[in-house]
C-alpha cells in the first residue's frame, strides 16, 4: 500500500489540490479582509462576490480546453503550467494596487483571477482523472481534497497573519510566489495517459460529450445523484456559522474549533476517506462514508439543544467534517470515474458544475426555513434530505456488486 501512496503521481496530485485551492480565499475572504482594512464601503465589498462567476460558469469554455492543445509539454500539463504562471502574475500585479482608490482595476484584476483559477480548476481534474487508473483515483482524490484544504488555511489564516506583518500587497507576492512553486512542480509532473485524442472540431469538442454523456442508460440517474448527495451537507453548512453564533460561541472558540481543528479533521478525512477506497472500491465507500455523512450531521442539532458547551461542538466538528471529508473523496472519484477520457475536462466541468448548485441555490433558502423550523428541525431535516441521494445509489453504484461507474 505504501507504494501505491508515496510515488510522483500521488505527490503531484496533493500539489495540484494545493495550486487549485490558493487562489479561492485570495479571491474571496482574505482579499475582503484586505478591502476593508483599506476603507473600501462594505456595499462595494458585497458587489465583489460577482467576481466568483467564473466557478460557477467555467463549463462554457470547458470544451475549448479540450478542443486545442498548447505547443509544449503535454495535452492537460501545459494548460495546467500556463494558468499557474498567468495567476502568479495577477498575485504580483494586484498587490500593486490600492483598492480604495483603484477600485474599478482592482475588480477587473479580480474577475482575471477567477476566470484564469476556474480554468486552472478545469484542466487539473481533467489532467488527475487522465493520469489516474481507476484503481488510483480514490486515493488520488483525497489528496487533492487534502492539498486544497491546506491551501486554504494558507490564503486563508496564514495570510492573515502574515498582514499584520507586512502589507497586504506583499501578502499576495508571497502568495505568488508560491503559485511559482506549484508552476516549477507542473514541469515535472508525470505525463497523462495518452489512450484518447483531442476533439478535433469544436463540434466534437461541445457536441460530442454531451451526447456521449447522454446516450447512457443511467444518465440523468447520474446526473440527479450528483445532484442530490452532497445536498443536506451542503445546506447544513451554510446555517453553522449563524448556529456557532447564536449559541454564544466567541471568535476565539469558533476560529480554533472551527477553522482549525476542523480543517484538520476535514483533511483527516479526506486521507481516511483516500485509504478506505484502496480496500473498498469507488462503490461501497459511497455508501459508508454517505451514511456517515448523513448521521453526522444530526450531530448539529444536537449541539442546538446542548447550547454554548465547547466539548459537544469540539465532538460535532469532529464528527462531521470527518465525515463530509470522506464523503466528498469519494464523492469526487466517482465524478471522475464516469468521465470519459477523451472528453474529460467538459464533462468534469459539466459535473462539478452541477455539483455547485446546491451550494449556490438551495442554500439560499435556508436562513427562511430556520426562522420558521429552528436549529434543531432544521438540522435534521438536512439530514433526511441525504436520503434521496442515498437511495440512487441503488441504481448508480449497487452495493452487491460493488459497482465502480455505471456509465
């Protein structure tokens, strides 16, 4: 087992998760904290999560991906290698800004650094799922999951600590360099299986996958669990914060239990999730670990009833994200794994891009249903709402025979 965990293939995918997760809070909170420690209004603040489209939106040009190749190194690294050194450079150019007064560039920077990550985002799931065997992807997935979430306490806490240092334009050159780091790393990553051509029109590049996607048998089955899986952890995170600081917790409490412990245990279960999947297959570890993601989150509305007791929250954050760290492993090989190799970055971005609307929708209702539920209702009912998911596995991945894609 240790061979199929320390080789190249598995440290450039921790790396990859790395390069992809820096850019997010750089983008959004951390860059936020800078705004406002500049005297930007908090009106503009609020404008400014616009400039996260580009996540949301980047299965428009997906296919152009897939459609042309760069002239050097390989199909998905080259790509991969581009985006990195066009990020490092808007790191560097926009900590020569000043918000306050240059707020109209300094969006346009930002809106730069979206489109250039979703891009980036789209050519290294397409690249881990090419250079991955479906043996490796379970793995492979939770440490990318376990990269990105160490980049973010980097452009998240780090840096913020790092500004009471230095400036916040300094912040991002350190930021930059280290997307540098990630861009050397890509020049020596191990080239991608070359089993499938590129499209060679932009009609078999757009077309193309889509039909090849929606010709199988269990498509929309598909596309409804990926849907539905994540959906009751999804809408349950959203109302935690609000939960932490309506039971009385303080910043202190919340940022060491919350923010560090549980990235850790979120990593932790991500590693977990990774090495369970060598043993259990793609198949059954989205039964386990979707089961225990749907348990874990009843562990919310316990801490309602609990009140302000730091050992029940320490115990819930445990819980759960250990869970959710190992259901979103799995959860990700599997989107992986359906893919087809020749049209991977469009289908990928198809699927993630699904995968984001609980995220961005259903969670937008759930501030009205605690007013009217409570914590405690609510909670709960997130966790019920696992149960449509869970029941598609019936059809996507049968336990009995231990399915790894059904595509």
């Amino acid at each position: 087992m240790l061979k199929q965990i320390l080789n190249v293939k598995m440290l450039t995918t921790l790396l990859q998760g790395v390069s992809a997760g820096l850019p997010l809070l750089l983008a959004g909170s951390t860059l936020q904290a800078w705004m406002r420690e500049s005297d930007v209004s908090l009106a503009t603040i609020g404008v400014f999560a616009l400039a996260g489209l580009p996540y949301s939106l980047k299965f428009l040009w997906s296919p152009l991906i897939d459609r042309y190749a760069l002239p050097f190194l390989t199909r998905r690294r080259a790509y991969i290698f581009l985006f990195q050194v066009l990020l490092l450079a808007m790191f560097f150019s926009i900590g020569v800004l000043d918000p306050k007064t240059q707020t109209g560039l300094f969006a346009l920077f930002v809106v730069v650094i979206t489109f250039f990550s979703a891009s980036q985002d789209i050519v290294i799931d397409a690249y881990r799922r090419e250079a991955l065997t479906d043996e490796e992807l379970g793995l492979g997935s939770s440490l990318y999951v376990t990269g990105y979430r160490g980049a973010l306490w980097i452009s998240g806490g780090f840096a913020l600590w790092l500004a009471d240092f230095i400036s916040w334009g300094q912040v991002y050159w350190v930021m930059g360099s280290l997307m540098g780091l990630m861009a050397i790393s890509t020049l020596f990553a191990p080239i991608e299986a070359k089993g499938e051509v590129a499209p060679k029109s932009l009609k078999e590049a757009v077309i193309e996958p889509l039909i090849e996607f929606f010709q199988r048998k269990e498509a929309l089955i598909i596309l409804l669990f990926v849907l539905l899986y994540k959906l009751g952890d999804s809408m349950a995170a959203h109302m935690s914060m609000p939960l932490y600081i309506d039971l009385g917790f303080d910043k202190t409490q919340i940022a060491g239990v919350v923010k560090t412990f549980g990235i850790a245990a979120t990593i932790g279960g991500g590693l977990l999730g990774g090495v369970a999947m060598l043993k259990l297959g793609i198949g059954k570890s989205l039964w386990i670990f979707g089961l225990l993601q749907m348990v874990s989150t009843v562990g919310f509305s316990l801490l309602a009833m609990a009140g302000s007791n730091l050992l029940v929250l320490t115990g819930v954050i445990a819980f759960e994200n250990l869970a959710s760290g190992m259901g979103t492993t799995a959860y990700m090989a599997y989107m992986a794994s359906i893919t087809n190799r020749k049209f991977t970055a469009t289908q990928y971005a198809l699927l993630t891009s699904l995968m984001a609307l609980p995220r961005t929708l259903f969670s937008a209702v759930t501030g009205v249903m605690v007013e009217g539920m409570g914590y405690v209702w609510f909670f709960a009912f997130c966790a019920f709402i696992a149960l449509p998911g869970m029941l598609l596995l019936f059809k996507v991945s049968p336990w009995v025979s231990n399915t790894e894609s059904n595509a």
